[in-house]
C-alpha cells in the first residue's frame, strides 16, 4: 500500500515521487509561477502549468475560456467543467478537500502500491481525466496523458508504458477495445455513462488480468456509487464510502419505490461559477442533480435518467437514456443518442441518431428490437445515421448540435 504525502483532506501536491508524461514526454514540477487559468493544450505546457500550481493552495481552472469568479476565487479551490451533454458547460467551483478525500479511500479500495501508474485518455478539461491526473500525482504514481493521441496509439502507448490504471468513460474504452491485448493493466475505473455488455465483454478480452469497476456520479457531486463484479445487470453499484443515497417521490418524501435521487457526502461540489441547472437543487447537507432512479433491498442502486431527458409519450413517462441502453444492447455503438421530438397528437415521438454511415438494413432491425423489447410508442420513428458525430469536448454526445441536425434534415 502507498502512503500519501499529506493527509486526506489536503491541498493538492505533486507528490516527489510522482512523474507525469504527455504521451512518451516526461514532465516534472518547475518553478514557473502558479496559474489560475490553464490552457488545456498543448498537454505537455498544460501538465508544466498545473505542477507549478499543486501544493500553492492558488486556485485553478484548466479551460479555454475564463469562468466568471475566476480571479476571486479562494485558495484551496478550483473550477473544473461539466459534461455539458444537455447544454452548455458548466464551470461549477469546489474546494480541493472534495478530491482528496477521495484519493486515500481509493487508494485503499483498490490497493495501489507504488509500481502502479495511472493513464487518462481524456483532455484535463473533463473532470474524469482531471480527477486521474491529480489522484496520482498527490498518491505518488506515475500519471500519463494520452489526449492527443487516437486510440490505436493510445492502447500501444498504455502497453508501452505498462500503465496499470486506466480511467475512462465507456466511449473511450469502445475505441481502444479494437487494440491489442493490454495484459498489464489491472484495474480499469470507468465514469461518465452506461457500460454495455458487450463493451464489457470486450474489454474483458482486451484487459484479462483487469478489474473493471464502473462508477456513478456527476462533476457536482463526484463518486455516488460504485460497482462491482456482483452488482447486477442494470446497477450502478452500491454507495460509495461516506456517501449516503436516499430517494425521494414527487412530494420529497423517501419512498422504496422509483424517484428523484439525493445524496449527502464530503464530495460535493461548493457552487456553479456560470451557467445553472434547474435539477440541481440543495436541501441541507442533501444534493441532487435530477437524476431518477431506485434502491433495491440489497442497496443496488439502478437509474432511470436525468429528469431533464424524461417525456411524455401517449400520457407515459420515457426516460431517454433507458432506450438508448436497449439500443446500445443490440450492438455497440460508438455513439448513440435517442432524441423526442414535438408529436400534436402523443405528447412526442422519439428519433435516433446513431454514429457511422447510412445502413438502412440496420435502421430496420433497431425498429423491430425497439418495438419488441419496449413497444410501439417507445420505438424511434426515424434512424439517423450522423458521421462525423457532433461530440463534446468531454467526448459526449452534444445533444443540442444533433437535434439542430435531425430537425433539419428532410
């Protein structure tokens, strides 16, 4: 087991025995003056920056453009971005405590030892790859950025480098499943959407000797849940330690049934800088950010979807992302995305869009599975096929450029 530099709930610090490197480029802390705005690339410039910054208590955002309440932001603080995948990013701001309080407990959840290194395929602008980055260089491992590389150059790398931690989102390790064997990894941390079977499966045959733990949470509230090799199909896992989930019906009471989903831990985020979301809301100690979901009896958590991606269809609530994990069932998609669109006579109809060329052959049979598995209503009225497929700089799908498209396609 590895021991921290400093305890828990510390500032950030990169600690001496910690190395980072932008693709094969090694970088080591300088003592350039720190930074409160930090360019996102070129990487190498981006990790200078950052490890002139960690253990100055100076506040930080790594972006391209400048959140409001930047340049007064307190020490001991950051901003960092969220997803944006129903809007525009949200800049939203936390105290540096809300990460490292977590670095130790991973540390003992998943045994890091010193020979272990931790690889991010993410730019440092999405909190996923951020969080990676900074959780090995406080722990002391070896951290290594491989952003600007594709994936097939990626997985040469991560072998090249024997990195033993990756984390990713489901998307990324899509990609890098076409690789080669990566037998040296032996823990792979995935966040930020669904895992499918068959990405799992896939993953399993890429990574044999690795550990995959999928993870739920969100840029305002971190870590909620965390699963294992026993969560059942369809969970997310069970709370993640210090957090409590609790889920609440329409009238806010806790209830055993499907609701909104609140949860108290040490990992909340503090505020947003700009933008806002009307399904984050604070009540006490307890936060939500709209998510729909339940708890079994074991403590499995399952969700259902974001309330801002539920509609009505014939009088019946349709959670979005529910089709699109049917969709991603059927094959595995790179991208997939399930849009409603305005319908005068049931409410809405639903379209998708899916990454790659025109296949009329498999527009149809997603039709059939969809009217099978969830029934007439609930089956996608048109198949769009969109290559390129307009992307987030957090790698997700920009649901607002793909509406845009479909709406004006004939």
């Amino acid at each position: 087991m590895i021991a921290p530099l400093s305890l828990p709930d510390s500032r950030f610090r990169w600690h001496p025995r910690a190395t980072a490197f932008a693709g094969d480029t090694q970088i080591r802390p300088t003592a350039c003056p720190p930074q409160r705005l930090i360019p996102p690339r070129p990487l190498n410039a981006c990790l200078t920056a950052l490890g002139a910054t960690l253990g100055t208590g100076q506040p930080f955002c790594i972006t391209e453009t400048t959140p409001d309440g930047l340049a007064t932001l307190p020490a001991d603080h950051f901003a960092t971005l969220t997803g944006g995948t129903s809007g525009a990013p949200k800049a939203i701001l936390r105290s540096q405590p809300s990460w490292t309080r977590s670095f130790a407990t991973n540390a003992a959840l998943f045994a890091y030892t010193a020979q272990d290194s931790i690889a991010v395929l993410g730019a440092l602008t999405h909190s996923l790859a951020l969080y990676g980055v900074l959780e090995g260089l406080h722990l002391g491992l070896d951290v290594h950025g491989l952003c600007d590389m594709s994936p097939a150059a990626q997985a040469a790398q991560l072998r090249t480098a024997g990195c033993t931690i990756l984390y990713a989102t489901p998307t990324q390790l899509r990609l890098i499943a076409r690789a080669a064997p990566l037998p040296r990894l032996r823990l792979i941390l995935c966040g930020g959407g669904a895992l499918d079977a068959r990405t799992r499966a896939q993953v399993a045959a890429l990574c044999p000797n690795a550990a995959l733990h999928v993870f739920y949470g969100a840029a305002e509230s971190s870590f909620i849940a965390l699963g294992t090799a026993d969560t059942p199909a369809g969970s997310v896992g069970r709370a993640y330690p210090q957090v409590e989930i609790t889920v609440r019906d329409a009238r806010g009471k806790p209830t055993s049934g499907s609701g909104t989903i609140w949860v108290r831990s040490p990992y909340l985020f503090l505020r947003y800088l700009n933008g806002n979301s009307a399904h984050t809301r604070r009540e006490g100690a307890y936060l939500t950010v709209g998510e729909q979901g339940y708890v079994d009896t074991q403590g499995n958590l399952f969700l259902q979807g974001r309330a801002g991606r539920m509609v009505t269809i014939a009088d019946q609530n349709v959670f979005l992302e529910e089709v699109e994990a049917h969709l991603m069932a059927l094959e595995a998609f790179e991208h997939c995305v399930v849009l409603a669109l305005p319908d005068p006579l049931r409410g809405h109809h639903l379209v998708a869009a899916i990454c790659g060329a025109a296949d009329p052959a498999l527009a149809t049979r997603i039709k059939i599975h969809c009217r099978t598995a969830l029934g007439t209503h609930t089956t996608p009225r048109a198949v769009h096929f969109l290559d390129p497929f307009p992307l987030l700089a957090s790698g997700k799908p920009d649901l607002a450029r793909i509406a845009t498209i479909i709406e004006a396609a004939p």
